[in-house]
C-alpha cells in the first residue's frame, strides 16, 4: 500500500509549519494571512524504522529501503469550498488522491497569528471543514444518482441497488453525517462510499496543534478535539508544530538532546506514522535478499501471494511459498541459516496470513 497523506485544515492552523518540520524541508511558505499555500506542497519521507538497521546488520548488508508516506500540504480550507469559494474545487480535488486526512485543528493562542473566524474555538474549527467535505460529497452523490436513475428507466435493473444505498448516503450527509461515522451500523453503505471516493469516507487523525508550555488539562479545545474524534471513531494526537519545525532544523544530536531536557518521548514524525499505521491498520514486512534489506507496508490480514505481488508482479503470478521468520527470531538466532537450523524457519503457502516483522523470502517460478 502506498501511503499518502494530505494536511488539511482552516489557513493559518499550522498546517504548513507541521509541513515542514516532518519533511525537514522548508518547501511551504509561513505566512500570517490565510491562503499562504496556493498549490500544494508534496515530500516524500522515510518512514523511520530502526529495525532495518538492525536487519542489515544480522544480514551483511548496508544497503536498506525503507517504506516511505507521501504528504501533501494542502491549502487552507474556508467556509464555503463546496461553492468554489477560496481555492474551492481545486482544494477538494487534491484531497481525493490522498488515503488519509491528517486535519490540523489550531489548539494554540498567539496573538501574532491571526484566525480565520476571528477566535480560538477547536470544535467549531472542525465543525466547518467537515461540513464542506460533507457538502463537496452531496453534490457528488447527486450527481451520481442522477445517472443511476437513468440507468434505470434503460431497465438496467443491475443498479437497483446502488439507487437505495446512493439514498441512503445522500440522507446521511444532509444530517451533516459522515459515511465513516456509520462505518460499523453500515458497512454496505460504508463501502459503497469509498468505491466513490467520498471526501467525508476517508479515514481522518485529528492533529491538534497546541504550545508545548501550556497546561494540557486548563485547554478546553484539546478536548473538544479529543471528544470528536471519539465520536467518529478517528484519532487524535497532539503536536507542537512549531516547536517541532525549529527542532527540526538542528543536528539530530541537538535535538534529541532538547526533547529529552522537554521530556518529548520521540519525534512528532514518528508519532504521526505511528497514528496513521494505526488508523489504518498497516503492518510491516521484510524482505532481506540479494544483499538489500527492505521494509513493506501493508494492510493487516493481507496474504502471502498477495504481499509477494507488494515486491513484484511476477512473484504473485507464480508464487510458490514463502520462506517466513519472524524479525525477532532472526535477531536472536543471528543468521537464516541458524534460524532454519533452529527450527524457526516457516514455509507457508498462498493464503498465509502475514504477520507484522515478518521477514520473508517468496519462492517463485519462471513465468509463464
């Protein structure tokens, strides 16, 4: 699975800062006036991963792969996009190529940065994107019904179906309600929902950015973003994204020397890639061959075939089996070689289930 993320929110919620501290670059402008990002920025970043080190050090090897996210720093979002107001449509259109929204909610006061609304209100804040995304999908649904319809009275009884699930979404957006909301209660409704890539369907992390000095229980808005999430079944993490940026800039040294004295466990980024893997329930797997040591991530329940096709097609079309380690064995028998000696070398077949830190060698055949 490739995974790409797009940054979403009001202007002037830190959207860009976040931008720049997890990719380390300062591609995205900073500027204290909405509309800062006209196009969208777009990085591709290492997912961090110490593992692979320690692979490439039982292996021999120094040359690893990690698995990487794509972020898009999108320009902000303002009340009325679903009417083409702002950058409108062309905001919308960058989000639906994106697997996961990360929507920065502004929790932190700074009399320096103005605000879109004119106060600091986390709830409302949210409230507002959400209901363009939900508007931008409605005119979507319509649109579709529209022609269902006229499928229908062509007799094509086929999408008869379709028409009561498209009604069933179409009442759920005008209640303000996203599909994902319904995930669970409607699955059928859900999953119809993603086939036509609705804004309001797409897995969201809330990403609240606050000051690192102030009280986290005194901040009301934390919460109003922690209750949300709850109530849709999302996430939410929280990050000083300005502080971050400025570590940022440092020597990694330097900066894990200041998060350690700020009592910061680790790295925004990899809190954030922590979250999203966890959102959508992505694991890890390895390859360790021909002198390279790989990482892979893919959704949990994924089966070897399927995971061998993940490396290369060829490998799926003529799978054989899978040679399969867990990352720990490995480490601790110190070589394949020994591990197989052990007896912790597993061949497994077609429809094995794969399982986070595997370490995998796929057995193929010549093609056909």
């Amino acid at each position: 699975m490739s995974l790409a993320c797009g940054i979403i929110g009001l202007p002037n919620v830190g959207k860009s800062t976040l931008f720049n501290s997890i990719t380390q670059r300062s591609l995205a402008k900073i500027s204290n006036y909405p509309f800062s990002t006209i196009q969208p920025h777009i990085s591709v970043v290492a997912v961090p991963d110490e593992k692979l080190k320690t692979l490439a050090e039982v292996t021999g090897t120094d040359d690893i792969t990690p698995t990487t996210v794509k972020f898009f720093d999108i320009a902000g979002l303002a009340r009325g996009a679903s009417r083409g107001e702002g950058l409108g449509n062309q905001f919308l259109d960058y989000i639906r190529k994106v697997n996961l929204l990360i929507h920065v909610v502004r929790c932190f006061s700074d009399a320096n940065v103005s605000h879109l609304n004119g106060s600091l209100n986390a709830v409302r804040d949210i409230e507002t994107v959400n209901l363009e995304l939900v508007l931008a999908d409605l005119v979507l649904v319509e649109a579709r019904l529209q022609k269902v319809r006229q499928m229908l009275k062509e007799r094509k009884k086929e999408v008869e179906k379709e028409e009561e699930l498209l009604m069933e979404i179409k009442s759920t957006l005008e209640e303000g309600r996203s599909p994902r909301q319904i995930k669970e209660e409607n699955p059928e409704l859900y999953s119809l929902s993603v086939i036509l890539n609705l804004l309001s369907a797409k897995p969201v992390l809330y990403l609240a950015n606050v000051n690192e000095s102030e009280d986290e229980k005194a901040n009301d808005h934390r919460e109003g973003v922690r209750r949300i999430a709850s109530e849709e079944g999302a996430m939410a993490i929280f990050l000083p994204a300005k502080l971050e940026a400025e570590l940022a800039e440092l020597s990694a040294e330097e900066a894990g020397r200041w998060r350690k004295e700020m009592g910061l466990s680790s790295r925004g980024l990899d809190e954030l890639i922590r979250a999203s893997y966890s959102l959508l329930n992505l694991i890890t797997f390895y390859t360790a061959t021909a002198g390279k040591v790989r990482a892979w991530a893919i959704p949990m329940g994924t089966v070897a075939v399927v995971a061998a096709g993940k490396v290369h097609s060829d490998m799926e079309a003529n799978f054989m089996r899978a040679e399969v380690i867990s990352f720990a064995n490995l480490v601790e028998s110190g070589s394949t070689v020994a591990a197989r000696d052990n007896g912790l070398l597993r061949i497994e077949g077609p429809q094995y289930v794969v399982q986070d830190e595997d370490v995998i060698h796929f057995r193929f055949g010549k093609p056909r």
